[in-house]
C-alpha cells in the first residue's frame, strides 16, 4: 500500500457470532488471488522490490 493509505477495520453482530470486516485503499488483488487472501502468510502479490518477505 502507498504512504497514506488506510486499513479500515470494523466488526458486527452476525448470525450469532461477529463478522470481521477489513478494508483497505491499495490497489486491490487479482481475482485468481481472492481465495488465497485468508491463508495465514499468504502474500497474494510477487514485487521484486520489497525488501520483506511475506
């Protein structure tokens, strides 16, 4: 995510239990990765730039 950018974390009352809910402005993820995104160190994006490993 750029400098600047937000994570927006909310949770409510569901079906007798609380749903998470997590947001963010980055630039999104490929719908081939969406499944993957729960996956504990799951890194859905490859930047050859990051100095971290995921």
């Amino acid at each position: 995510m750029p400098d600047g950018g937000e994570v927006i974390i909310s949770t409510e009352a569901a079906l007798g239990g609380v749903t998470t809910i997590v947001a963010d402005t980055g630039t999104g993820a490929a719908p081939q990765a969406l499944s993957h995104l729960t996956e504990p160190f799951k890194r859905v994006e490859s930047n050859p730039y990051r100095t971290q490993t995921g």
